[in-house]
C-alpha cells in the first residue's frame, strides 16, 4: 500500500479530518460559552459581571470560617461566601444540607439585592474531589478554594 | 494489514468468541462480586460524607464505560467508514446497548447519590447536562442503526453519527474544569489521585470487573446479530427456491 493515495487512505483522511473539525468546532463554540455554562456566579464574577438583580441566579464558592451565624428564630442563616477574591454575605430561611458547613463548599440558589447580599432560597452543599478516612481528616485535609 | 484483516472474518471472529464469551462473563462476575464486598465492607468511610461514599465504587466504572463504550462505538464508525469491515458495524451496534444502560446507571446512581450529599436529586450544571445528553446520542444511535437496517441501507449513516458523536467526551471529561459546576473536579488523573489510597482499592476491581462484563456482553450480542443475519440469508435462499 505505502504512501499511495489509494480509496482507503483517502476515507481515512477524510474521516479523520471530519472528526477533527467537529470537535474542534464544538471546543471552540463550548469555550466561548464559559459564563453563560456556569452553574453559579462566584463572588467575584459580581464585580467582572455586573449584579444580576431581579432574576433567580445562583451564588457559589466557600463558606468563610467563623461566619455561619444562626438567628433566634431557629431557621434564618447569615454566612459569608468567598471565593478568595470577593466575598458575599448570605441569608437563608430553611433546613441547610449535611454537608453545608465552614471552609466547604456550597451553591444557594436566590436572587441578589441591591446591596450586592443574596437571599437564598436554596442551598446546596458542593463538596471537594478528596475523599479519605476519617482519622486522616484535619492532618491531611483542608479545602482552601474551589477554584480549579 | 494482515493483522486487522484476520479479525474481519466472521467465522474466525467467531471461532474466538464462543469460549471468550463465559471466560469474560465469569471473570467479570468474579471481580464485581469481590468488587462490591470490599466497597461494601472493607474500607472507612469517607470523613465528609460518611457511608454514602460506597456508591462511587458503582457511580465511577459506569460512568468510564458508559464514555468508553461510545470510544468503541467511534473506533469501530471509523473501522467501518475506512475499512468496510462488516464486522466493524456489528460491533458498533452492539455496545450501543451496553453502552447507554451504563450511562443510565451513573446518572441514576449518580443522583441517589447527590440527594444526601448535594442536597439534590437533580441540577442542570455542565456535568450532569452533558451525560444526560450522552444517554440521549446513544438513543439516537441505536434508533438510527435500526431504521438504517431496517430500510437496507449500508449502514454508513450510523456510523457518521457515531463518528459525530465523540465530541461529546471531551465535554463531559473537562465540563467539571472549564465551567463552575455543582459537582467536584476530576478526583483521577493520569499520575496522581486525591481519594486516599485505604478507599480507593476497590474501585481498580470494578472497573476491571465492569469492562469484562461489558465486553462478554457485546460479544454475545455481535454473536447474536451474525446469526440472526445468517438465519435471515437462508429464510431469503429458501423462499427463492
């Protein structure tokens, strides 16, 4: 066969060829929808983005430490989110997730006042890509951002 | 290419695959089970989420062959479209089924999953979206390889489709790095895995016990439409006669 252009060399060329401009496209076209493909705003997409007031957004990053305060009412929760750069104070009424606790992660689903604070609707709980026992937690382990 | 060309033929294709077809089967059998008792009962559980963390040892291997049975499909496409090896296309159309009720399993274990630890059965972030839509390009897939058969076509068609189809692999791998999305980053790369030795073990002897499952399972259903083909051609012989 060698180097001939015969029928079969010619197919595979062209399929090849194909493949690669397909999926070329296809990253080229996803790569451009970065901010309209993300899942939440992070903290300091607010400040890049402007606030998206008046429409049901989501807000994503890391519980700051030491800033999950409840109320006397028993439901309403203020937490701070940061993602290292900017910072957004929340409140939520309602049942938090398991895994919603300082320095993990979380999405809350709600709306951004004027004040640039949420009001959450919603909370979800992100967690990291680590997974170990539990006596290894704390002399390993700890998330500093979600930031990939 | 000799090599490749010996494969072609359906009678020494089939020639190997009668014993393989029992030997990968029960090999795979063998795995999972020992696969599941390990995951089940013999690592810690994770510190975040407790004993919830068992079901990755089912979530992860669905979700690599429910993405490396479309490789399958693409490869043999190609094969096909290149080579016109009959026996491309049968195997092309054999993992699709395969294919697509693994990726149904790591979205349905998946969301079993995300409920306790997420909070939620279901979100449409970039991960989650572009596995569905994988679930969905193998209906299309098998759809489209029936109608093409059915209406006696070269089956050239599918095979563009399964071609076109691979795009969506690249998506779903880098979807968890290229937007923020609800569920984590990859936890295992190519040299370096942030699940901690004591739990990550089992998972090796899923996946290898899924892929032998998987394989006996596309191998009896190539053997199945070779002879449903083979049956077809003498019913054709006979009513000529």
């Amino acid at each position: 066969m060698g180097l001939s252009v015969t029928a079969k060399n010619q197919r595979l060329t062209l399929v090849l060829l194909a493949l690669a401009a397909i999926v070329g496209a296809a990253l080229l076209a996803l790569s451009a929808l970065k901010d309209q493909a993300a899942f939440f705003y992070a903290p300091s997409d607010v400040s890049r983005l402007g606030l998206p007031l008046g429409r049901a957004v989501r807000l994503g990053g890391m519980v700051e430490a030491g800033s999950v305060a409840r109320e006397p009412d028993g439901v309403t929760v203020r937490f701070i989110v940061t993602d290292g750069r900017a910072t957004t104070p929340v409140t939520f009424a309602g049942i938090v997730p398991d895994l919603f606790r300082e320095r993990s992660g979380v999405v809350a689903e709600g709306q951004f006042r004027p004040d640039g604070s949420f009001l959450a609707t919603n909370l979800l709980a992100k967690h990291d890509e680590k997974y170990m026992p539990p006596q290894l937690k704390g002399a390993l382990h700890e998330t500093k951002t979600l930031e990939k | 290419m000799p090599a490749l060309h010996a494969f072609a033929n359906p009678a020494r294709f089939l020639r190997i695959a009668r014993p393989l077809t029992p030997v990968l089967f029960w090999a795979g059998a063998v795995l999972i089970a020992l696969g599941c008792w390990a995951g089940l009962t013999q690592t810690p559980p994770d510190y975040l989420q407790g004993e919830t963390v068992r079901i990755l040892y089912i979530h992860v291997p669905a979700a690599w062959l429910g993405m490396g049975g479309w490789t399958g499909i693409a490869v043999a496409s190609i094969s096909y479209l290149v080579w016109r090896h009959p026996l491309a296309q049968v195997a092309a159309r054999a993992i699709a089924l395969p294919g697509a009720v693994f990726a149904a399993i790591c979205l349905a274990t998946g969301s079993i999953w995300g409920r306790p630890t997420w909070g939620t059965w279901w979100q449409w972030d970039g991960r989650l979206t572009s596995m569905l839509l994988l679930l969905f390009v193998y209906l299309g897939y098998m759809a489209l390889a029936r109608a093409d058969a059915e209406r006696g076509g070269d089956g050239r068609v599918p095979a563009l489709y399964g071609v076109a189809g691979t795009v969506l692999l690249p998506i779903i791998r880098y979807s968890v790095v290229w937007w923020n999305t609800l569920h984590q980053g990859p936890s295992i790369g190519l040299t370096r895995s942030s699940i901690d030795a004591s739990l990550l073990w089992p998972l090796p002897i899923m996946l290898a016990g899924f892929s032998l499952f998987f394989a006996s399972v596309v191998l009896m259903r190539m053997r199945a439409m070779l002879a449903t083909a083979k049956a077809e051609a003498r019913m054709r012989r006979m009513a000529r006669a």
